[in-house]
C-alpha cells in the first residue's frame, strides 16, 4: 500500500482531546500549584483513576497507599505526571484493535521508557525528557494496527517467525512504524527532539544532527532483547559500554549498572497492565 493511503487514514483518527490538552497545558506550567493541577485532573474520572492506580504500582509506590489524586501528584510529580497524561491521552484518543494486546504494548512501551531514563542519567541527558519520548516511541506500531489491522497481524505473524520488522513495514506499508509515531507527535505539537527520538529510533545514525534521545530509545531496546543472554549477564557493564560507543553516546557512567537494571526489569511490564 501506499505510504500516503495509510497517513490519510490516520489522519482520521480522533486527536489529543480538547480537556487532555488544557490538561497538559497545565502539567507543563511550572507555576501551577499542586491544587490547581489536581482539579484539572478530577475532570477527568478516567485519567484519574489510572494516575492513582500508576501511583501506588510497583515502581512509583511507597509503603502507605495514596487515595487522592492530590497526593497522587505529590508523590508522581509533575514531569513523570506529564508522561502518564500523555499515555492515557493516547489510549483514549485511538480505538481498540481486536486481537491487540494493549497490556503487552505498554508493558514494553514503558520496560523501554524506564530503561531509557536510567541510560539519560548515566550520560547527563535530559532524564525527563527521554522518558517522556519512551513513552511515544512505539505509537507508530498502535496506529498501523488500528489503520490496517489485517496488514499489522501480518507484520507481527512475520516477526514472529524470524521476519525484519522494519522491512516488512516498508514492503506492506510504504512505510515504517517509527515514521508513523513521528508524525503523530509532530501532530501533536510536541518538541522537534523528541519527533526526531521516534523517528530515528531504529537506526539513530542516520539522524542529523545525532539525536541522544533515538540513541538511548535504541540501546534500550538492545538491554530488553539481550537481557537473557548470559554471555550479555556476565559482563553487563562492558557490553553496554561496547553497544553505547557504537551508537554515538562516548560517555556514560557504567557503575552498578547491571544491578539497576536487574531492578528496573519488569517495571515497566507492571506499569502496563496498570494503565489499560
């Protein structure tokens, strides 16, 4: 199929709703207080409840269990709020595909966003940000499997068995997952960096300038792939320094890294099945 075929049909698909906009409008305003933030976020029952829920999950949780969105916001803070805003945005404004397991996808989505973050603070990257382009980086694949569902079950049928995902998109599609994401977040109206981090995720070589954000996008999925391989278990610090140098990224603090990404494996999984 044509690559402009495929975007005319995402381009109807619906758009980051009017309430979730001002919402972010207010994430993103440093002078909004605490109180404001949360009754803009009580507007929405549904986001609501999915921000409590991500609060008091594995990762974000503490020993006492909060019950209100205001100490939901205390305690996720406002950048790490952001990014949920923006996933529940996202799994509000595109329809249920049969046959999609929407657990799965954000489980990864947010495995990727979490190991993502950790690489940024171990290369003085922007961490906010990095987690916040994670959490964009796999909408492309969403949109395809609600545009052309039968083409996407095709796709997956083929990577399962050993196909090139990448090759495959451009052969049934005209064009890829991550170009597809891309342009939703361009869309979207978010930052030209984290556009340029989804777009060139799979290949951040190829982004001129480099961009950090596709490289770390990039390296995390190469942690999530390896993670059970032992030759990877055995010298995890060297093989990541290795994979890094490789990619752009010359400097990053290698310490305890195994460790913190023993701690961080299946977060992101927990978080998934929270939000949807």
């Amino acid at each position: 199929m044509e690559s402009t075929a495929l975007l005319e049909k995402i381009n109807d698909l619906p758009r980051l709703p009017k309430a979730v906009s001002e919402l972010l409008d207010a994430v993103n305003n440093d002078n909004t207080s605490v109180k404001n933030l949360s009754e803009k976020l009580a507007q929405d029952p549904v986001i609501s409840a999915r921000v409590l829920r991500l609060a008091n999950s594995a990762h974000f949780g503490r020993n006492r269990e909060v019950s209100s969105i205001e100490e939901a916001v205390i305690r996720l803070g406002q950048q790490t709020l952001k990014t949920l805003v923006i996933a529940s945005a996202v799994v509000g404004a595109v329809p249920k595909v049969e046959g999609f397991d929407l657990a799965s996808f954000w489980g990864e989505t947010f495995e990727i966003s979490l190991y993502s973050q950790e690489l940024a603070k171990r290369c003085d990257i922007a961490a906010d940000e990095t987690f916040t382009c994670g959490i964009l980086h796999k909408i492309g694949e969403l949109l395809i499997a609600t545009a052309e569902p039968e083409l996407a079950q095709q796709i997956k049928a083929a990577v399962d068995v050993g196909g090139v995902q990448q090759e495959l998109e451009e052969k049934l599609l005209g064009t890829d997952a991550p170009s597809v994401g891309a342009l939703l977040a361009k869309t979207w109206n978010f930052a030209p960096s984290l556009v340029q981090g989804i777009q060139f995720q799979r290949n951040p070589l190829a982004a001129n300038p480099q961009s950090k954000p596709a490289a770390l996008l990039y390296l995390s999925h190469l942690i999530n792939r390896n993670w059970d391989d032992s030759r990877v278990a055995d010298a995890f610090g060297t093989w990541l320094s290795m994979q890094a140098n490789d990619v752009g990224i010359i400097k990053m603090d290698i310490s305890g890294a195994a460790d913190k990404f023993g701690d961080l494996r299946g977060k992101g999984l927990e978080i998934g099945k929270q939000l949807v």
